[in-house]
C-alpha cells in the first residue's frame, strides 16, 4: 500500500531562506537605506549593484512594500542592491542612474496594479496615488512594468529582466483587460522580460539570484517554482495533459475522495493524480496514465491565447483550471501557446512557491528595516509628515502584519490568487519584538498600534486540521459554502497576542483594522468578546458585501445570516464594557450575478437598518479574477464550463447606465440620484417605494440639485470644441495642443456617443505642485 499524501511527498522541502551562503558582497555589510543614486553607492564603498530594482512606487523601507521587503531579503543573501523609484519612463537615462547591474534588473509596477492605481472602477483618472511623495498623481505609466521593463532593456540590453509584484503576477497568462475591453497575451511577452515571479516572491527569488551570481544563463533557469517563462521548444519527459478544450460528454468514472485515508483506497489515498467532484479540467490522457505519472512531471496544456481571445466559453475553462492548480503542494505546470505558426511560444508556469515556515516569515520581517520613506523624499525640516507625506506609509505606519495568505476565496479579490490560500504566521515572540521596535524607534508614536493583521485579522495560525488533506485539497475557499470541517477555527493564539500586545509598556491601544471574517469569528465567541472590548475603536468595518443569495453565491461570501449573527455578538460584548460601538458594512455594487432586483433588495435592506453609504465600492474586474472571468464570459466558472445547458450563465452589469444604477441604489439616500431611481422603481413595477413616508425609498419631490451624472470618461476627455481649435487650417488630425494632454496612451476603448466622431481618451497632465483607491 502506498504511503500516506504529506506535502513532503509531493515535493521535496525547499532551502530555508536562511541556509543559503551569502555572495561574496556581504561584506561590505548592511545599508542604512538601500542607494537610491551614485552617491549613496560611493559613501558605502561600492563600485555597482548586484541588482536594481525598478519600481513604481516611492521607496519605504518599511516590511509592508514590496520592494523594501524583496531589497533587504536580498540583501541579506550578500547582494548589493540599488532602487530606481517612479523613475521618468519617458527614456532610458533614469534608469542608467545607478549604472549596469552585475546580475539582474528586478521589475514591479509597485504594490498595486498600475491600471487599478490610476483608474477607478468607471475608468476615471484618478486624481492622487498613496504610494506617491505629496499623493501626487501621474508619476508612473499605464502598464508599468511593461514599459519599465523596456527602458531597462535600452539603458542595458543584455542584462537579465525579471518581473514581480502583483501587475505582473496577476496577469502572468492570457487575461481580460478591463481597461482595453480585449484578452491580452502573458504580460511576460509585452515586456520581453526573461523570467516572471509570481505570488510572493522571497523563495524564487533568492534561488534565482544565488544561480545567475554563480553564472547560470537566465534561460536555463526553468525549474523554480513561483516561476514563469518563455519556452520556444516542446519539454521533454513531461506528460502533457490537453486542456485545450471543454469536456465532452464521454465514460464517467468514479473520482477518488480528496479526504480519504490509505487503508481506505487502493491508491493510497493519492487525490493529488485526481480532481474533485466538480473539478474535471483535463480530458485526453486517460486517467491511469495521469495515475501513473509524476505529478512533478505533468503539465496542462490550456487553450491557446487566440482560443481563449476568440472564445469566450474556452476563457472561462482556462479561468476554472488555472484556479484549480493553486494548492502549491499538488499543483501542476501550465503551459499557454501565443502565436501560430514557427512564430509560436509557449508561456511556461510553474507550480505556485511553497509556504515559507513560520521561522522564514520570523526572518523576513525581522530584517534591518529602517520603516521609513527614503531621506530624500524628507520635506526642508527633515520630516517625511509634511508636504511630501506619502499616503500609503502614514497609513501603515504604526501597524504590524502578522500573516499572509487568505483561504477565503473570494472571487473579486486577488489575495487568494497572489499570497496563496495557505496561512503563513509569525511568531508571537517576532511580532511582540515589532511592536517594540516601533514603541522605541519610529518618530511621533503616540502609544497606538493602528493595526495587528494581515490580509485578514483572523486568521492567524488557522489551517487545516490534517497536512494530508491539505496536501490532496483542490477547493477554493476552506470557509464556502461553508466553513470546512477539517479546518481549525481556533482563535486561542490570536487572543493570547491581543492580550498579550495591549499589555506591553508604552502600548496605550492596539487598534484592529484589517477586514474581519466574521463567519470566522463567531466561531470563538472569547475572540469576539476580546475584540469587541480591547480593540475597537468606536467604529469596525467589515464586509458581507451583499445581502442576496445571488450575488453572493457568485462572490463566494456567507450569507447577511452570519452577519446579523456577528452583530448580535457584537453590540451584546460592547454593552458589557460599557460602550457606543457601531459596525460599518461595505458592499458591492454591480458584481457579476446580481441583479438589478437585488440592488434594491440590498438598498431597502440598508434603509431599514439606518445606513447610509458615502463611498460605494463598485466591481472592478481585476485580471485574472473569477468574477473578471465571468464578467468577460458570462458564465460561471465555479459550476463547470461546458458547451451546453449544463453552464451557469450569469447575469453580468455592463453599460454605464446599468453599473449607475446599481451604484444609486447604494446611495438612495443622495438626491442626484432620485431621479435615475424614480425612473428605475417604475420600470421595475415598485412605484410604490417612491413617497414621502418611512417606508418609502426615495421621495416624490426633488431639493435644489440638477439630478445630473457627467459620464467619468466624457468628463476626462478633452471637449469636441477644443478639438476643433486644436486642428484648426493645420489640415492634420485634432488633436489638443502639444502639452495640454499626456501623450501615454490608456489603452481604454473609443467613446461612441452617436453624435461626435469617434476619439481615444487622453489623460490630462496633473501640475507638477498638486497632491487610497477604492
């Protein structure tokens, strides 16, 4: 009988980050603040970088930026590495700032997407950037880390060019650009990059790093995980499976229980070699051949870009597959074909890096931080709170993050798809040290730790209960439709660090800011009680995101049920400790599955429980996301992708005047509003909730407002009448005068109004003197 799934047998474990012998480099020891120019590089004796990280984020050496955390891990390998910050991408002479780099160019667009850092969900240029010196807009292109990626290639063309970070994770295949409207091909193509991290990066990385420093060519280097790359020549002894087309109807055999033991199969309980009961995303090879081969070994072949660019059926299955080898511990290869013909390539991704070890995640963030933007974005006083306060450090300035990953699920969020859905934790030892540290050394500490979490506040030391099940596990979430028996909901050590936080000397409030999941919490009614009274500040927000079924099945979120059971818990503990507390629930509007019914469910829902909204977050179809895949498709990837009734299809909220609806019923309580929602209650036969009384929704008179909505994209456009002059007896097409629009293309489709000829939209130049997303 074969020995039992354990991670270890589905792959050998990885090198500790730090067991690796540091390069030669090493000694020239720890920088104050990895060198932003030639200078800083002489006052630390060196004569060039190791490697250069490009970024497009202002530098804050603070554990919560990537670059920071990716500079000192590599630093700390014996490397020496440089930073160019939101370099000027109109040429390639910022980036020669600090000269060629002896091994690689690292290349992120920043924390966040650049496209999500610069529109909002109505594709409206926004006017600031929180990772900006002053929350200055405009400081990086559209798409940055394809076009930082090609300035590097021209200042220094035969240096290596490896992607990271969330834009070019996210898009590491064929994926649907909201912005463009179009699929777009593996952004590893577009920037011409030799090698993509994806996820977080620290493992890969470091690996990459030790094997090009012992002079290993960038193309040899294929078999990292974490990794992608392009590949020109089929692979050898690897058993490609074709995904390159939905199932057909055929012989059903029984799938093998990812949750049985050995003794109860005679597999040996390996799951790994099968999918779940509605996870079936290969097809040609037959099942004991699949058996029989080593899952190391095997690749899926998904649909090519031109397929899933051409058919919007095979971009929903290629969605469901890539979703469904995410378990870094039985995920298999994939490979993508773009092109046809000798020109074709193939985009190679590797299985997803293995979780770092609670004494990895000790290292990582005990590393010598100096937890402050860069000297010279200091304002004349020295100060970094000033004029030049970058907005996304003042926000994490006092705050600790004690884990990665999320095992929620959620379709709309890209934490799951980057991070990974298994739990990573400190110590409670490494984060007390934290908070000391930023008790006796960060300037202007009041005594309040603005927030103790993560990408969740509540998952901390959470997993499965079984590593054999966790090794053989392909569902999606742990906690939809339901929490997982087999997971710990244990909240015990997340309490003991709560108390044993607030306790420290000098500490006067640990405050809890991180989004709270609640169907977690009312597990452990002692973490909610502890919650509720220590670590509250007046106000929690928190995030059912809807009220109705629908939506929420295709958002895979609990129902309001669990909601109204975590505010009952709620205001019951807040009255013991004697206070006035109030929880703030966000939702979305137009998110694919919710109808225009359902809005206004939600909306008579929020009018009943006195709420209020002032910000309405609306869908954004982030790349990659399952709920972009059926925004794009139509369909529903969570159900099975099939040619036939068998498909879910989903209703999807596009044109602007249906996503302004389902935005106004967010806010019926706003009178520019009323009048969409008047026309909108009539057409749907619910007049009678317009009136005047309590249990009305809008009321039949109209205050002293125009009622008007300026569509986002005509309001960015430059008008029809300054066109006009623009082109003016030049015979050559309108366009504004040069320096009145910034010449970088959007990519954002035409406007077609029916009565003005078709014209790209422009951005405006922001002055260089004027000043966090949704």
């Amino acid at each position: 009988m074969n020995a039992p799934l354990h991670p270890a047998h589905v792959t050998p474990a990885p090198k500790p980050l730090m067991r690796y012998k540091p390069y030669w480099a090493k000694r020239f020891g720890v920088a104050p603040f990895l060198p932003m120019s030639r200078a800083e590089m002489d006052a630390l004796g060196w004569d060039a970088c190791d490697v250069i990280l490009v970024t497009g984020d202002a530098y804050v050496d603070h554990p919560s930026f990537g670059m920071a955390v990716i500079g000192r891990v590599l630093e700390a390998q014996g490397f020496r590495v440089g930073i160019i910050a939101q370099p000027d991408w109109h040429s390639a002479e910022p980036f020669k700032a600090l000269g060629r780099p002896r091994l690689f160019w690292g290349v992120t667009a920043g924390n966040m997407d650049s496209m999500i850092n610069r529109y909002t969900a109505d594709r409206k240029i926004r006017s600031d950037d929180a990772y900006t010196p002053g929350g200055v807009g405009g400081r990086r292109p559209d798409r940055a880390s394809i076009v930082y990626a090609q300035r590097c290639r021209e200042a220094y063309k035969d240096v290596p060019i490896i992607l990271g970070g969330i834009e070019a994770s996210l898009r590491r295949i064929a994926h649907y650009d909201y912005w463009s409207e179009t699929v777009r091909r593996s952004i590893l193509l577009d920037a011409k990059a030799d090698l993509l991290l994806y996820g977080n990066a620290e493992r890969a990385l470091v690996e990459v790093a030790h094997r090009l420093a012992r002079g290993e060519p960038v193309e040899s280097i294929t078999d990292v995980r974490g990794t992608a790359f392009v590949r020109r020549t089929p692979a050898t002894d690897w058993v490609e499976i074709d995904s390159t087309d939905v199932d057909r109807p055929g012989r059903v055999e029984a799938h093998v229980n990812p949750y049985q033991m050995p003794a109860e199969s005679a597999d040996g309980g390996c799951a790994s070699a099968a999918s779940d009961a509605g996870a079936a995303p290969v097809r040609l090879v037959p099942r004991a051949a699949t058996l029989r081969a080593p899952r190391g070994r095997t690749v899926i072949r998904l649909p090519s870009y031109e397929q899933v660019k051409a058919d919007p059926v095979l971009y929903a299955h290629a969605n469901r597959v890539l979703h469904l080898e995410t378990n870094p511990y039985n995920a298999r290869a994939l490979v993508q074909r773009h092109g046809q013909g000798p020109a074709a390539q193939d985009v190679w991704v590797n299985p997803p890096p293995l979780p770092l070890s609670t004494e990895e995640m000790d290292w990582v963030f005990g590393l010598p931080y100096a937890r402050s933007p860069h000297p010279a974005y200091a304002d004349e006083r020295g100060r970094h709170d000033g004029p030049t306060k970058i907005p996304a450090w003042e926000m994490i300035r006092f705050s600790v993050n004690i884990m990665r990953g999320c095992f929620g699920g959620c379709t709309f969020c890209s934490i799951t798809e980057h991070e990974g859905r298994i739990i990573q934790s400190r110590s409670e030892d490494s984060i007390i040290r934290e908070i000391e540290e930023i008790r006796d050394k960060v300037p202007g500490f009041t005594g309040v730790i603005s927030d103790l979490g993560g990408p969740t506040a509540n998952m901390y030391r959470l997993g499965c209960k079984s590593p054999t099940i966790e090794a053989a596990c392909r569902k999606p979430s742990c906690v939809y439709p339901d929490i997982c028996a087999n997971l710990r909901t244990d909240h015990g050590p997340l309490v003991r660090l709560y108390r044993r936080a607030r306790t420290l000397k000098g500490i006067k409030k640990i405050l809890i800011g991180s989004g709270l999941r609640y169907d977690l919490a009312v597990r452990d009614p002692e973490y909610v009680r502890e919650l509720v009274q220590h670590h509250v500040g007046g106000y929690l927000k928190i995030a059912p995101e809807h009220t109705e079924p629908g939506p929420l099945s295709k958002m895979m979120k609990p129902g309001i049920g669990t909601y109204d059971r975590f505010k009952a818990m709620f205001d019951r503990y807040s009255r013991e400790a004697g206070k006035e507390q109030y929880l703030i629930p966000y939702f979305i509007a137009a998110h694919p599955g919710t109808t225009d019914e359902d809005m206004l469910n939600l909306a008579l829902w929020l009018k009943r429980n006195g709420f209020r909204a002032d910000q309405v977050q609306t869908f954004y179809p982030s790349p990659m996301a399952t709920a972009t895949a059926m925004y794009h498709t139509g369909l529903n990837p969570l159900k099975g992708i099939h040619r036939d009734e068998r498909t879910e299809r989903v209703d999807v909220v596009k044109g602007e005047r249906r996503r302004r609806l389902h935005k106004a019923l967010l806010r019926y309580h706003d009178p520019n509003n009323w009048p969409l929602l008047r026309e909108a209650l009539k057409a749907m036969g619910r007049a009678d909730l317009i009136g005047n009384g309590k249990h009305h929704l809008v009321p039949t008179y109209q205050p002293l407002t125009d009622g008007s909505y300026r569509a986002p994209r005509r309001a960015n456009s430059t008008p029809p009448a300054a066109r006009a002059r623009a082109g003016a007896g030049s015979g050559k097409p309108t366009q504004p005068p040069k320096g009145r629009v910034l010449t970088q293309h959007t990519g954002l489709p035409p406007r077609v109004t029916g009565a003005e000829p078709t014209q790209p939209m422009h951005q405006r130049r922001k002055p260089k003197s004027s000043g966090r997303p949704t």
